[in-house]
C-alpha cells in the first residue's frame, strides 16, 4: 500500500497572517500576484508541521475562505466556481427529491486535472469535500452543506472497446447513458448492468454494490469494475485495479465512497446469451395480505436455485397489488416455462380479473399460447436487450405527466410502442436529458423517497412476512390529528420491494470478503419507500412537517417489523440507505467494515471525504 501524503493542514496564526498578506497583495498588485499563490503554499508548508492549530481550527475563519477563492480562480472561471452570494447558487445546490443543502461552494469539473485542483484548492485551505455527479441521493449525500462541492456531471466521455468487451466511462455519466453507449456500440448482444433509474451516477452504482436487472448473469455493479482513475486527499491522481493499489480497489467496489474522487471507471460489457430475444414480464397476483406472504415465500425459495437469465423484482402495496416486474435473456416460452417451472406462475396465486397477454417483436397481440397462464401475465419478447431495458423505464417511474413532457408526448398514461421505446433510448444518450438529471423536474418534484431503506436477508419466515405486511399497511389510531392523516396517506402509499433487483446467480458466486459488498448470497433484498407520492408536488417541504414525520415513522416501523428476524448475516444496502441505523458501518459492511477502516485511514487520514455516511474518521474540521 503506497497511500499519498496527507493533504497540508493550513491553521493557525501562521495561516492566517500569510493569507492577511496575500489579500492585500492582490488589491495592490493583482497581476504581480498571479504566480504568488504556489509559493505561498510552499512557504506555509514550510513553516507548518502536520496538527499546528487547535483541532477543529480550519476551514472557520473568513482568510481560509478567501484563500479557497483565490486558490479556486486559479482555475475555474465565475461561471464555474460558485458561491453562496451568486445568482446561480440556488440551482447549484439542488438535488432530487426535493432536498437542498448550503455548499460553501460548487465547482463544475470538465476533467480530472481540474478534479484534482479543486481537490487540492479545498483539502489545503480547510474544507471537506463532497462528489456529485447526477444527485439521484436519496438522502442527499451529494450536496453537503458546507463542503466544497465538486460537479463531475460534465466529464461524460464514454469510450468503448468492442474486442475487449469494455468501456471508459467518466464519472459524470448516468445508469442512462453507459445504457445508451452500450446498446449503440453495435456489438452483437451487448448489455449495461445498470439499477433502476436512469438519472444514477454510474460511480454512485458501483460504489454503493450495484444492483441490477442482469445482476443473476453478470454480478454485481462492483463486480463489473476494472480500474478506476481516482483523485486522492491531497489532489493526486492514481489508477486502482486489482494490480495498482488493490487495497483501494477492494475499497471502491461497494465502500459507499469517502475515500477519494473517481473520475473515470472502466468496466465490462456483458452479453446476453440469445441477443435476437429478449423478454419483459409483468406478474400480477391477487393482493390480499395473506397471498401477497404466499407469493413473497414462493420467490423466496425461487431465488435458492433461480436460472440466471432471469432478472428484476417484486413491487407491492399490501391489499392494492402485488406484482413481479422481470426480464429473462431469452425467449417468451422459456421465460414462462422457467417461472412456471419454478413455481411463481401458480394460478392459485395469480390476479384471476387481469387476462394474460402476448407480443412477440413488436407484432401486436398474439392469441395466447397454451403454455401461457390465462390470468395475471403479461408477456413482451423483444428483438434485442436495448428495447427491454427501455421498457423497464417506459412502463414505471416515466408514466407520469413529467416523464411524458421529457419525451415529448401529450400526456400519461401513454403505450410503450416501438416508437416510444426509440425515443426512450434516444433521451437516455443525451446527457441533458430529463431521464439523466437528477434535478430534472422527473426527479426534483418526486417526494415519494422521503424515507426508504434497503436490507439484504437469506430469507425471512412465513411470520416475518406478516410483520413486515403488517408494518406497512396499518395507519394506526385516528386521532384526528393532523399527523394522523398523514400516517393514513403515507402507509396508503407505501410500497415494498422484494428484490428490487434478483440477486441470486453471479452476484452470489463471489466471496463476501472479494470486494468492500458484504451481503453475497442473501438473495432477498427487502426495500421500502414511505413518501407523498399523492400530494401537491409544489408545496415546499416545510410545509409538510407531518407527511415528513409520517414518512420517517413508517420507514423506522418497518425496520422494526423486520428486526426479529435478521441475523449477524443480514445487513444494509448502501444505494437504499435506511434512516435511524444505529451502527452504520456493521449495517452496511458488516465483518468488512473494520478493512475498510484501514483503507479509509490510509487513503483519507484527515477526512477530508469524509461524511455520515461513510466509514472511518469524521475529519479534522
């Protein structure tokens, strides 16, 4: 391990005198002073040993701020630095979700070598730091109030290597377009493992794990990293694989972040077995409490012996429906011989109002074979991956009023015909697009997320299902209280996952101590989102104080019901951080968490990446 010098701490009176100095050298002589600035830093270094100043001390007087932007201009135009008094910083800061934060400033990056400058800019005068690369964070961890903020949405080079099945893609592109990238190479069968939602950074994905539609085939996001080109504390650049730095690599696939700035990632390119036929299936069962625990048990014991082609998860209001959204990388028949086979196509089970339907290649309503249940499946085979992953996003979180303005349709609900899947694929390749900005109003005006959270388990008996049923659907008294309305709108709108993504396969072939992701082989994901899905989205959220409690409540209700049955085996997935974790480092990392303490004190002894939501030192700030 060859970790970089630790980044200088500049505090103290030293500091402060010299960064005096410099000011008022500017205001006499600016363009005298233009090569000042590094000699400067040398003097200081030279006059500073490694904890000079009282802990805590930087980063808080107004010489380090000043220092910071004259530091920053060295390199950033105005329009690129900004800063709390500048007209742009409000729509700086946002993110999705609704959520905002007070960045002390954020820096637009078109490359690493102005990464890295913003790196050491902030890390030598005093400031932590905080990546955002699209800001989908559920909990707003992009966007940190009073880190420098560094924007890497402008680094979205992608560049592929058709013969060895690999791309270079820059940190600032989204699930989307590595997608788009991929399907548009022309490679026979080429796939992206990518998560659900278009507008997540592809470095968010891989660090946090990775979860995905083809994850039973290929692994995990974390699985599919190669190298990575990465800033450190100090603003040097190094390149982690598993033969340069594989302390750090380790670290990158599934740490959650914290110890460093990648800007470019290369990772594999899959290919799925039958590239002319891929197939999408929606499964819908009846939704009684009872059926729903039935249905949850049968894809429970599915995922132990699963085939590998098939992919997707489970979505569910408990007594408003409960239903599979998947794909199989193969053909229609197979698909439904595979599932009926593995005993999640029982009739018993299925919705008997909901008639099953057929289409093969975009060829309309086929009679139904007799291989296909008569209720509750609706079945599209498509010619290629491109289009199924299209319809993944097509028929879920685009059907709204904003998803339709963003490819350019009158209104929603609309049908997800070739031409709409076209148009799909040709907003995923822009990287201005509504689909991949995470402020885009598809995202920014969403509020369904305020609570959510994410558990790995092998599996959970009978009675846990019950509980977790129960915990999501009963609204408590009705006190007529204002926040007693809120529980009742709020538990209407809950929805659950089992596997939002099926993690048996590949993703459980890899030892739980090969990468930073702990949780190999518990193949049920269990999820939650508690938000307001069906209140007025231009309220702003202090206007919601109960909605907001409600949503908080629920989430923590709902980890509650599961609390029971989890063992030491049992954790959290990263990329659905879970609110109110009282040990977050064992929840997300378990036994792995104190090697990647050691990683994190090596790579980042200061902090200076540091978060609450990553692992080791707080920082010296």
């Amino acid at each position: 391990m060859t970790p970089p010098a630790r980044p200088e701490r500049r505090c103290g009176t030293a500091v402060r005198l010299a960064a005096l100095l410099f000011v008022a050298a500017l205001a006499v002589a600016p363009a005298a002073a233009q090569g000042v600035l590094g000699r400067l830093k040398d003097d200081i270094h030279a006059l500073l040993t490694p904890g000079d100043g009282p802990k805590g001390d930087w980063g808080t007087t107004i010489f380090s701020e000043e220092m910071l932007r004259i530091c920053l201009a060295q390199t950033f135009n105005t329009s690129r630095a900004v800063w709390p008094e500048d007209a742009a910083y409000d729509g700086a800061r946002k993110m999705a979700w609704g959520r905002s934060a007070r960045p002390a400033a954020v820096v637009y990056a078109y490359s690493t070598e102005e990464v890295a400058a913003a790196v050491k800019c902030a890390s030598t005068w005093g400031h932590q730091i905080s990546a955002a690369g699209r800001r989908h964070s559920y909990q707003g961890w992009s966007v940190m109030s009073g880190y420098v903020v560094i924007d890497l949405s402008n680094i979205t080079a992608i560049d592929i290597d058709s013969a060895a099945m690999t791309g270079k893609v820059g940190a600032g592109n989204t699930n989307g377009l590595w997608l788009a990238a991929v399907v548009k190479s022309g490679i026979p069968g080429a796939a992206a493992l990518i998560g659900s939602c278009a507008s997540v950074g592809v470095t968010g994905f891989v660090l946090g794990g990775g979860q995905g539609d083809i994850s039973p085939l290929v692994g995990l996001g974390a699985d599919q990293l190669l190298e990575a080109e990465v800033v450190t504390a100090n603003g040097t650049v190094v390149t982690a694989s598993k033969d340069s730095h594989p302390d750090l690599f380790w670290a990158l696939r599934g740490g959650g972040g914290g110890l460093g700035i990648i800007t470019r990632l290369t990772l594999k390119i899959a290919r799925v077995p039958d590239p002319a036929r891929v197939t999408w299936l929606a499964v819908q069962y009846a939704a009684s409490p009872a059926n729903t625990v039935d249905v949850m048990l049968a894809l429970q014991r599915y995922l132990a012996k699963g085939d590998r082609r098939l992919g997707g998860g489970a979505f569910l209001q408990p007594g408003v429906y409960v239903e599979l959204i998947l794909l199989f990388l193969g053909s229609a028949e197979d698909a439904v011989r595979t599932m009926s086979g593995g005993g999640l196509l029982d009739p018993a089970l299925l919705e008997p109002s909901k008639a099953s339907s057929l289409e093969v290649d975009f060829g309309g309503a086929a009679p139904p074979p007799a291989w296909l249940p008569p209720k509750g499946v609706t079945v599209r085979q498509f010619p290629g991956y491109g289009y199924a992953a299209a319809q993944q996003s097509c028929s879920g979180y685009l059907q709204t009023p904003d998803g339709a303005a963003a490819l350019g349709l009158p209104a929603a609900p609309f049908p997800c015909d070739r031409g709409t899947l076209d148009r799909v694929l040709g907003q995923l390749a822009l990287p201005a697009s509504d689909l991949n900005v995470g402020i885009s109003h598809i995202w920014a005006r969403n509020f369904s997320y305020l609570g959510t959270g994410g558990i790995q388990v092998r599996e959970l008996p009978k009675e846990g299902w019950e509980a977790l049923v129960r915990a999501a659907k009963d609204p408590g008294p009705d006190d007529g209280t204002p926040y007693a309305a809120a529980r009742r709108a709020v538990k209407a709108g809950t929805q659950l996952g089992l596997n939002n993504h099926l993690t048996h396969g590949a993703a459980a072939d890899v030892a739980s101590d090969a990468t930073a992701y702990r949780w190999r082989g518990r193949y049920t994901l269990i999820t939650w989102d508690t938000g307001l899905a069906s209140i007025n989205h231009s309220q702003p959220l202090s206007k919601l104080a109960d909605y907001i409690r409600a949503c908080r409540d629920t989430a923590l209700e709902i980890r509650a019901a599961l609390e029971p049955y989890l063992t030491e085996r049992d954790g959290g997935y990263y990329n659905y951080p879970a609110i109110g974790v009282r040990n977050f480092e064992s929840f997300y990392w378990g036994a792995n968490a104190a090697r990647l303490a050691k990683v994190k004190a090596a790579w980042d002894p200061l902090g200076v990446f540091s978060k609450p939501s990553t692992v080791g030192p707080a920082g010296m700030f």
